[in-house]
C-alpha cells in the first residue's frame, strides 16, 4: 500500500515536472511574454497577485458562489439520485432532462439566466445546473447497485430504516458520493469562473481574468490560471486523504488473495 | 401448535415449476432436513419459508408471532463493517452479547474487529451462522449452511448445533444435498422427489440420539443409506460430501 502510494506520487511528480519543462520550453521558443509568459513570470505574476488589493475578497466572492452551486447541486441531486435509484419511474422521468443538461453548452444558460438574474447569482445558477445532473446520476447509479443479497438479509432480519441506511445504504453510496464530490465541485469551479467572464459582478475571479485580457495582462490570466489549478489539486487531495480512510476495510482484501 | 405446516406448496418461476405439492411439517425444537440433489428447489424453498418468495399455490403454516432468522448459502456480510459490526447491524444490544459468546465456541475468538475481506470462506460461514443462531428467532432456516465447511469441523460443529438449538427450543430446517450433514445433525428429514412433484418422508433417522459422532458404526450406515437413496433419485451421483 505504502509502496505504490510512493512510485505513484514520484510517477505524478514526474508528470508535472515534464509539463512545467515544455511549457518553459514553449515559452523560450516563442519570446514572447504577452502571448505565453514562462513559468517563472506566472510565479511572480502570482505573488503580485496576491499582495494587489482586493485580491481575497474577489477570491471569496468566487469562492461563494462555488460553494453554493455546489451545495445546492449535491443536495438536490442526492434527493433526485436517490429517489431516481429507488423508484424506476422516477429515472425515466428524469433521464431526459439529464440528457438535455448534459448537452446544452453552458453559454446558453449563462446567456438567459444574465437576463433572469442578478449578475452575481448567474455563476450559481448555472452551476448548479450543470453539477446537478452528475451528482443525481452518479447517486441513482449507487443505489442501483446496493447488492440484493444484502438488502434480502436486511429484510429477513427486520433491521429497522436508520440502521439499513447508516449501515448498508450510506456505506454502499459511499464511492458514488465520494466521485460526485469531487466532480460536481471540480466542475462548479469551471463553471463559476467563466460564468462570471459573461455576467460580470462586481467582485469574482472572472472579472480579474476578464480585465487581465483587456489590459493583455498575460502573466497575471496565468496567475489566475495556476491558482485555479492549485485549489483543485488541494481539494483533490483532501478528498484523497478522506476515500483512504474510509474505505479502510477494503484492505483486508490484500492479505487473502 | 407450535410447529411449522407446509400443505400443497408449489412455486414457478416464468411458468417453470421448481416444486408442487409440497406437504411437510417441521416440528417444534427438532432439525428437519430437507435432502435432496442441486436443482430441485430446496434454496427457493427456504426463500418462500421466510418470506423473501411468495408461493404460487398451497400455504405455509407458521404460528403467530413467530419469526425466521436465516443461515444463507453465501455468508452475506457487509464488507465495510467488522464482524462484531456485522452481528450489531442484524440485532439489539442482547443479541449482540449472545453472539459475541458463540463465536470462541465456533474457533472465531478474537475475531471481533476483522473485517470479512481477511476472513477465509469457511470462517466468514461461521459468522452467518453465529447471526442467525444468536437471534431469538424461533424458527431457524439453515440453506447449505456447511458447504464451506470441512469434515473434521463438521464432525465437532454439527452435533453441537444439535445441542444447542434443541436446548433453546429452536425448530431448525436443514436443507442440505450433503448425507453427512443429515446424518450428524438431523432428527428426521424428507427428500426432495425426483420431478419436482411432491416431497417423500418424513424418515426417522436410525441413530440413537446420543450417536453422533464421525467414527460411530450407526452413523455411517445412516450415510450410507443416505447416499443410496440419493442414488436412486437418479441424477444424484454425488458423495457424501459432494459439492
């Protein structure tokens, strides 16, 4: 276990160690910091950055809006997954609408909810619109594949609802719930930031990002860049560290076969 | 009447009849054993005893107020749970200590808070018959619960099983395609007919109640006429322990 946890983060250093080197690579070919900046200059960009004024409340105010759209998403689509997962004309019903979220380009939804809302609530509508249907679907696949042979069990012995949720459905749900995590947050970033690019509210990473282009600030588009990349590499992480524990008892595994 | 009456029980699944006509009775505080080769219903039977299946025709006579608890033919435990966890997730607090008790009697002492992906298949079985046995179900329906499990165990767990369930007043189906399993543990048994149609029994078994042990003359020519009468139900070729 320890072992492969090991070559795997060398291997994934390796992998970014080969990406910072072709883009500085890159960079050096071209000359050019207005069009590719080197990685060092992104660096520096970066600590400018967060030293400018207004820097964390503009980081909050995305943050925010991340959180709620991803709150929202989660919830409502652990409701609909689960009912979806239990009642199959409840997933017929609901297939099509996902089908439709899953194909409609974000723009256009960012489009109409910019003349249906205010502008700092854009980001979040849409959002969670694109963030539900992974959640809902993941989850209604979940409780799909709550083993029979268990749930049989559950009934013969008459084990009452909360200890049939808490110890068969919530633990089986558990692998679901944990990559709906951390798609439906990884996915809200990405919408709220560009979201905020359309809508423009006052405060938001998507209006830095937008008036760096304007000014060709490349560096700091970079900067804003690297800072995305970092937050989502640290809740990825985070996420990691919690699936390792909880999943704990599948390492018994290892010592029969 | 404390016993459990099947009259004219029949069971198909897509208009194919597994069994009909079904008459049995399995009386209070004794194992009966249902005998018979793979394939003739005796797993659908249990499933339809404790109600996971509902019969097509006849009924099932259980006293009221009466439960089932259930040794599966796989052990069914929840992976993500400890086997203590196990025992907690399928009864109260009581049943729990009961269980906990049993499982040094079955060679699981200090098995408490493994988890079933580090126990081997034989031990994982233990386990499910722990739960089933530490319940205060009644009825105790048991679906090839020794299959995983070896002779040597066999012979020690079986006639203990006897014991015990007959000491707590248990009414325990055994439904078995192992003679061995019979011999050491039944008091009376039928065997599943040939074309599904019906049931023949009871038979008493020939063995004095005492007699259970593996190296005990009376059990083996209880075995094996128990193989002969497998035998000439045609398909039924396989051993005493034949899986």
């Amino acid at each position: 276990m320890r072992r492969s946890t090991l070559t795997s983060s060398l291997y994934a250093a390796i992998g970014v160690a080969a990406l910072i080197a072709v883009w500085q690579a890159g960079s050096m070919l071209i000359g050019n910091s207005l069009l590719l900046p080197s990685p060092a200059e992104a660096l520096r960009a970066l600590g400018t950055l967060v030293r400018s004024r207004g820097f964390f409340s503009d980081l909050w105010a995305s943050t925010a809006r991340v959180l709620k759209g991803f709150a929202l998403s989660y919830a409502l689509g652990l409701a609909f997954g689960a009912a979806s997962g239990m009642m199959r004309p409840v997933r017929y019903m609901l297939s099509p609408l996902f089908a439709a979220l899953r194909t409609i380009p974000f723009i256009s939804l960012s489009v109409l909810a910019i003349i249906w809302f205010p502008s700092g609530t854009v980001p979040v509508f849409v959002a969670f619109l694109m963030a539900f249907p992974i959640v809902a679907s993941d989850v209604s696949e979940g409780m799909v594949s709550v083993d029979p042979l268990l749930i049989e069990l559950t009934k013969v012995y008459k084990v009452p609802w909360h200890k049939a949720v808490t110890g068969l459905y919530l633990p089986s749900l558990a692998p679901h719930l944990v990559s709906a995590f951390s798609q439906a947050l990884g996915m809200s970033w990405k919408i709220v930031v560009s979201a905020e690019v359309l809508s423009m509210p006052s405060r938001g990473i998507g209006g830095r990002m937008d008036s760096a282009r304007s000014f060709l600030e490349t560096p700091e588009l970079f900067a804003w860049t690297l800072l995305l990349v970092a937050l989502g590499f640290a809740a990825d992480a985070a996420l990691g560290a919690i699936r390792a524990r909880a999943f704990r008892w599948r390492e018994g595994r290892l010592w029969r076969m | 009447m404390e016993d459990v009456i099947v009259k004219g029980l029949g069971k198909s699944f897509d208009g194919k009849p597994v069994f009909s006509g079904i008459d049995m009775a399995f009386l209070n505080g004794e194992v009966t054993a249902v005998l018979g080769p793979s394939g003739r219903g005796k797993t659908t039977l249990i499933r339809v005893l404790c109600g996971l299946e509902r019969q097509d025709e006849g009924e099932v006579r259980m006293p009221k107020g009466i439960g089932c608890s259930v040794v599966f033919q796989e052990p069914r435990l929840l992976p993500w749970l400890t086997v203590e966890g196990n025992l907690r997730y399928c009864m109260d607090g009581e049943g729990v200590g009961r269980a906990l008790k049993m499982l040094a009697g079955l060679g699981l002492e200090g098995f408490e808070s493994r988890y079933p992906a580090g126990l081997s298949g034989g031990e994982q079985q233990r386990v499910n018959l722990v739960r089933a046995l530490a319940s205060r179900e009644k009825v105790l329906l048991m679906d090839e619960p020794f299959s995983s499990i070896g002779l040597g165990m066999k012979a020690e767990l079986l006639p203990f099983l006897r014991e015990s369930t007959a000491s707590e007043g248990k009414t325990v189906v055994l439904v078995t395609h192992s003679p061995v399993d019979v011999a050491l543990m039944a008091d009376r048994f039928y065997l599943m007919s040939d074309d599904g149609r019906g049931a023949d029994g009871p038979f008493e078994l020939e063995i004095e109640k005492g007699g259970r042990r593996l190296d005990d003359d009376g059990l083996g020519r209880e075995v094996h006429k128990l193989m002969k009468l497998m035998a000439s139900l045609g398909k039924g070729g396989q051993g005493p322990d034949g899986r």
